[in-house]
C-alpha cells in the first residue's frame, strides 16, 4: 500500500521538483546576485536588486499591474456571471453554449491578439468604417492605452472566469429559486440572495484563475499597450533583454509571485469561511 | 398568534380551479380539473406517481401556466402573474431551504422587502413562527445542522410566516422515517387548526390523506375521479379506481367489500347476510388484528380483517366469510 502510494506520486513529484522547484532557486538565486556586464549574474551576494523593486519608478509598475489585473478580473466577473448563469439554466444547447464560450482557445492567442489590433489599429476595421461613415474626422484612439490592454485581457481571461462559475451554477438546487421567487423575491432579489452566495467558490476559482495570469500577463500589454502600459511582465522581460539586468527582473518575478500568493491566500480563507 | 391575521373572505372559496389542463409536449398531464378549497380547510390531493399532483401544485404557485382554464384565489384570477406575485407559499417535497442562511434568516426571508415591515416586526413574527413550529433556540443553525423532522418544520415555519392565503405542500412528509412521519402529522393538523390557513396537502399516502384532511380529491391520470370527504371517499366510492386507491377491497361477485366488513365463520350464518365459501389460505398476525386470506370457489382470493381473538381457523379450513349488504360499495366503474 505505502510502496503503492510512492509509486503514483513518485513522477508528479519529479517533475514538480524538476520543472518547479529547481527553477524557482535558480530565479531566487539571480535575484540575489549582482549584473554581469553583457548580461548574466557574477558574485557577489547582494539584496540590494529587491531594494530597488520598490523604488517608486518601478513601484508604480507594479501597483498599475495589480490595478489593471484587478480591472480585468471584475470586469470579467461582471461579463461571466450572467453568461454562466444563462448558460447553467439553459433548457438545452448547454453543450453547444459552453463550447462556444472554449471557441476562442482553438487559435493561438497570439494571433487573436493581432486580429484585436487590425480591428482597433488607427487605419483598422473599426476607425475605417466610423471615417468612411464620416462619424469621425481623426481615427479613434483604440489602440496602444491602458483600456486596449484591460480589453485584450478581459477577452483573453473570460472563458477561465466562465468556466469554474457555470460548474457552481450548475449544481444549484433549481428549487431553491422557486422557493425565493414563491417567497416573494423578485428574479433579481433571487441572483443576489440566493444565486451569488451559493455561487462564490465558483466566483473565487474565477477571479484566481483570471487575476493571477492578468497579473503577469506579458504578451497583451506588450502588443495592446504599445510599450505605454508597461506591466510588471513586461518590465521582467525588459530587465532580461535590452536592460541586461538579470538579478533585477529575477527580483521582480518573484515579488508578483509573493503578491500573487498573499492574494490567492486571502480570497482562499474568504471562502472558507463562507463554505 | 396567527388568527389575528385571518382575513374573512367574502368569497368562501379562498382557492378555486376551473376546467384546468396542462399539456406538454408528449403529455397531457392534466386533463381538465376543477376543485376549489375554502377557508381553512384542509384538503388533499391524492393518486399514484405520475397522476398530476405536483403539475397541479406548480400551476397554482405560477412556476407553470396552464395550457387552458383557470385559477383564482380569494375571488381574483391569477393568470400571468408570477410567483413572486401570488399569494400562496409552498413547502417543497425537498424542503429546499437555503443552505447558506441560517434557520431564522430562512424563515425571515420572505417578510424582508416587504413594505411597512420592520427589522423588529420581523425578528418577532421570525420567533413566534419558529415557536409555532417548536424549533427555539435552534435560529442560528445552518439546515445542514439540523435533524429531518426539524428541516419539515423550518419549511413549514418560512411558509406560514408570509401568511399564505393558501399553503401548498407536495409531500412534505415523505422524506421522513416512518415513526416522525405519523408524528409530523399529527402535528401538522393541529398546526393547521391553531393557524386557520386552507391546506392543499399532496400525498400518495391514503392513510396521510384520510387521517388529515376535510375532503380528499383522488387523482388519476390528469383527472379527478371523485372529491368527498374522507368517509365518503372511504364508504362510498364511485369508481372501482377510489376504492382500491383508499384501502383494500375484495371483489365478489362484481360488489366491493373492504376487509374489514367480512366476518368469517365455520358454519353458514343464515342470517340473510351475503356470504361466500371458502378455504382459509393464510393468517397473518399483525398484532392489534389478524389477516385472513380465503381462495374463494372462483378462484379468487378474499382478505378479511379480524379482531385480535376473532381468528381460530386452520390453514385449508372452509369457512364462510359473510358480511352486511349495506357494506358493499357500489361503484359505476
Ligand atoms: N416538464 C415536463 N415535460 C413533460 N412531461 C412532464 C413535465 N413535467 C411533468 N411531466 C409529466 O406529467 C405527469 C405528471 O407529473 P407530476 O409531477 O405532476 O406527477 P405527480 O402526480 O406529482 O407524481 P409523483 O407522485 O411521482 O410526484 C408525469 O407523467 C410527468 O412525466
Ligand atoms: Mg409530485
């Protein structure tokens, strides 16, 4: 029994210790150590990387990536609940819907990504039409701002936020709505009483699974924002590239994964003591 | 403490269906019932699985509209209105009570976002409901912390707080033991009584329906077969379908009589009583009363019931089971 149990957990194990945890020290290490000159870390030991984390330069990045995640995080929340409930209560086609909803993730994100900025682009679909209409004399800024960036992420993030939300809705007792609509509760009075506490462990699988990659998103604020909105990510990968300042971006991967988990923390506590 | 709230109708037919139909797709579930409760009355819907009771119950509550016909309550056709709207209350067969409030915010939800109903006007009709239905001191317990029996009662309890014009209940006693669920209805009729509200009780259960109610309606198939009262139903029922749905029946000779009518002797009684040979097949002891099947010279079988020291016959005895002419029932059908 015992050697059994080894056995099954033996190769997740391994490949956790392997593809998780070594990396994870190597980073720690990086962030501890002193710039190379071409790039790299030499010796010697230093903290002095995770002093400059919180260096209000690199503060603000910090503090508008958690903002904007937070942004996209409720706004899919706000988007997801109802289309979950909908979906949840659908008399039929609840296959066809929850498919539609996966419909995106066939096709790379990166080339969803591009087909937003040929819609939103200054000579895009959107501002051509509104010129050619003659709604607008001078293209519409869509593109490369903060609010193309909560777009681009609240399309990428909405189906992880529907998903855990219609498993919850689902299992929803459908007689309890009719008991607080024969109570007297109006439909909405019902969502708000009934449905939404009943749904919150769903509610905070959501927002974790859309919060915490929004948080280190990379690729989104990179193309979207332009190079305005500079997110934590973007500022990691820039500090190993062109800033050539590895212990630095080593220091700020691992302050957004302590962030990451002081949140998920809480929220996880929340929802024990609602359960 | 609730017949301070009993409104007099000048309408006696607080509750009142006419010529009702539901058809579904592949169904007819009912075919065109009529029946109407007044006030305080308490009245049962029975019939086998599948007859139309809960389709009755949800036409009434507004969870479904009727394909034709109609429903009034206290004299006012509610047609098209929602649940939330009408002036009934339900105790589900589940009890479905919300698992995240406690007992006392389930009984309070339906007095919240109420007009002219304060917190203190609801925190003590909350408690005097909750004392109603015996369950003080339990108010902050979860429905996952609380027994079976105790469950019926917060329903029960959350129900009658809104001050229903009628109380609907689709089976509320079925998901109990057999030992709470006689004690649950004693305790429901009395509850019943002391808050003065029309009842519309569903069970399969004719001993729950006959026990209970003022007049029973037996369903079958989507329509009435016969509304009485309990006696009636029992003693005179018009179809062959009541008569075995209320109780046991032996058919001799095309005439219904219940076992209970039949004395059983060895010699002829001669008595100008209607009586039938036969040969004793078995006796089952049950206690207060013995069971005593016959094989009758047709070969069908004939169960009387006989009093404690009523039963001294062998099996393969022949014996003469007899009874009066005015115990037979006399059904059309
Ligand atoms: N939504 C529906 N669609 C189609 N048929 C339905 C629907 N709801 C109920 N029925 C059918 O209508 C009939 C009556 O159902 P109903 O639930 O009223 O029975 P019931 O008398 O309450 O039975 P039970 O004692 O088993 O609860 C059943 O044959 C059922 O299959
Ligand atoms: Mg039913």
């Amino acid at each position: 029994m015992k050697h059994l149990r080894a056995a099954f957990l033996a190769p997740g194990v391994a490949v956790m210790a392997i593809l998780f945890f070594a990396p994870l020290l190597i980073v720690l290490a990086y962030s501890l150590l002193t710039r190379g000159a071409y790039g790299g870390v030499v010796p010697p030991w230093t903290g002095e990387s995770y002093a400059r984390v919180f260096d209000p330069l690199y503060g603000e990045i910090l503090y508008r990536s958690v903002w904007i995640a937070g942004v996209s995080t409720a706004l899919c929340l706000a988007l997801g609940f109802p289309l979950a409930l909908y979906i949840a209560r659908a008399a039929r086609h609840k296959g066809l819907l929850l498919n539609l909803v996966m419909l995106p993730f066939w096709t790379s994100f990166l080339i969803r990504t591009y087909a937003w900025m040929f819609l939103l682009r200054d000579t895009g679909l959107i501002n051509s039409m509104l010129l050619s209409l003659h709604v607008i004399r001078e293209p519409l800024p869509l593109l490369f701002n903060t609010g193309a960036v909560i777009l681009g992420l609240v399309y990428g993030y909405l189906p992880f936020m529907v998903l855990p939300l219609y498993a919850t809705l689902e299992k929803l007792d459908p007689y309890l709505l009719d008991a607080a609509a024969d109570l007297g509760a109006a439909p909405f009075v019902t969502v708000w009483r009934v449905v939404v506490p009943l749904a919150k462990p769903g509610m905070v699988a959501g927002c974790l699974l859309v919060f915490i990659p929004c948080l280190g998103a990379y690729l989104t604020p990179d193309l979207m924002g332009g190079g305005k909105t500079v997110m934590a990510g973007n500022l990691v990968q820039n500090q190993f590239t062109t800033a050539r300042d590895w212990p630095f971006g080593a220091a700020v991967s691992l302050v957004l994964m302590v962030l990451v988990l002081v949140v998920t923390r809480a929220l996880m506590r929340r929802t024990e003591e609602l359960l | 403490m609730f017949l301070r709230y009993i409104v007099v109708y000048e309408v006696d037919k607080v509750l009142e269906l006419r010529a009702l139909t539901k058809h579904y797709p592949n169904h007819h579930a009912l075919k065109g019932i009529s029946f109407s409760l007044t006030q305080g009355e308490f009245f049962s819907l029975v019939g086998p699985s599948g007859c139309g009771k809960t389709t009755t119950l949800r036409l009434i509550g507004g969870f479904e509209e009727p394909t034709s016909g109609e429903i009034t309550l206290a004299g006012r056709p509610v047609a098209g209105l929602p649940p939330y709207r009408r002036e009934v209350s339900t105790v589900f067969q589940n009890y479905a009570l919300f698992p995240h409030l406690t007992v006392a915010q389930n009984v309070a939800f339906g007095l919240e976002r109420r007009n002219g109903v304060t917190r203190s006007t609801i925190r003590n009709r909350v408690e005097q409901a909750l004392a109603l239905v015996q369950l003080s001191g339990k108010e902050a317990r979860k429905p996952n912390q609380i027994s079976g029996g105790e469950r019926q009662r917060v329903a029960l309890a959350r129900s009658l707080v809104v001050e229903p014009k009628v109380l609907l209940l689709d089976e509320p006693l079925s998901a109990l033991d057999p030992k709470l669920r006689k004690q649950m209805r004693q305790e429901l009729k009395s509850l019943q009584r002391r808050v003065g509200i029309a009842f519309l009780f569903i069970t399969h259960d004719q001993e729950e329906a006959l026990s209970l109610s003022d007049r029973i309606a037996v369903m079958n198939q989507g329509s009435i077969e016969q509304i009485g009262k309990p006696r009636e139903l029992y003693q005179e029922p018009t179809s062959r379908f009541v008569a075995e749905f209320l109780g046991e029946v032996n058919w001799v000779n095309g005439a219904g009589i219940r076992p209970e009518a039949i004395r059983v002797s060895k010699e002829n009684p001669a008595n100008g009583a209607r009586s039938v040979a036969g040969v004793v097949e078995s006796s089952t002891f049950l206690g207060n009363v013995t069971h005593l099947a016959a094989r009758l010279p047709n070969g069908a079988n004939c169960t009387a019931q006989l009093p404690l020291n009523g039963c001294t016959f062998e099996l393969g005895e022949p014996v003469h089971l007899w009874w009066d002419a005015s115990d037979e029932l006399r059904v059309s059908a």
